[in-house]
C-alpha cells in the first residue's frame, strides 16, 4: 500500500488535481464537482465540468509557451486517466 503520508505522493495528488480543476476552468466551463476516492492503496481523482468535449491532448509546443502541460502531467503521473459522459458535461 503506498503511504500517504510520502510527501511525493502528496505533492504529484496536488499538482494533478490542480492541473485538473484548472482545465475545467480554462476549457469546460468551469469545475463541478471534485472527487478523491482512495482505495487499496490507489487514489482516484475526478474533477467535472459543464463541456461534452474529450480532453484533447494538445502536441508538444516551445517551452516558452505558457499552458498545454495538463494532460502531459496526467499521463505521465498518474497509472491511467479517461474521461466519461456526466450530466450535460464530462468527469475526467
């Protein structure tokens, strides 16, 4: 069971629902509800949000560039990640 108390786990949960709860602002309308589910060792986290579009990974772009490193940070962090239709909008 991963301990909690690890401070990386900690600050990758952080950053992820950070990463999360921002794209639902910028691209869906806004956060909805934010969920954190631990289970055997696992945490689940799900943000919604009011947009029906998939996440759409944006391509590698210059470093300067600010934004596009979401959905980056979540395939690299966590052990997998979707999206699923909820009410009007989605849950990623």
């Amino acid at each position: 069971m991963t301990d909690v108390a690890d401070p990386v786990v900690v600050a990758d949960a952080v950053l992820l629902v950070s990463e999360l709860v921002g794209n639902a602002l910028r691209h869906g309308g806004g956060p909805g509800d934010l969920v954190l589910v631990r289970v055997t060792g696992r945490l689940r986290i799900e943000v919604s949000d009011a947009s029906p579009r998939p996440p759409v990974p944006r391509p590698p772009h210059h470093p300067d560039e600010a934004g596009g490193l979401g959905l980056l940070l979540l395939s690299r962090l966590a052990l997998r990640w979707g999206w699923r239709p909820s009410g009007p909008g989605k849950s990623v």
